[in-house]
C-alpha cells in the first residue's frame, strides 16, 4: 500500500532541493563570470562587453 504522506514530504524534499540547486547554479555561474572578466581586464587592460542573452520568438521550436 502506498503512503501519501511520505509521497507529500519527499515532493517538498524535492522541490526544496530544486530551489537551492538552482540559486547554487546561478552563483557559481555569477562567480565564473566575474571572475573570467577579472583575468579579461588583466590581460587587455579593458573590461569584456557585455553580450545580450538571444531572445525566444513565441511558438518557435529549438532543434536539439
């Protein structure tokens, strides 16, 4: 027999892990980024520009 209680705690597990694995991500992402513009502006003396994230038209498909 199925426990609905244990099902309920391990979702809220997971969704709670979810949470923190994504804000762990997006620092070590922030982190990486500065720290190659740091050894960018070492190297040539001007800090790297800033590229734009290509925006998703809506209704378009991805082909990967």
């Amino acid at each position: 027999m199925k426990n609905p209680m244990m099902s309920l705690w391990l979702s809220t597990a997971n969704r709670a892990a979810g949470w923190w694995m994504g804000h762990a991500a997006n620092a070590m992402r922030r982190q990486q980024r500065a720290a190659l513009a740091g050894m960018t502006k070492a190297a040539t003396g001007t800090k790297p520009k800033r590229r734009r994230a290509a925006r998703k038209r809506p209704g378009s498909t991805s082909r990967t």
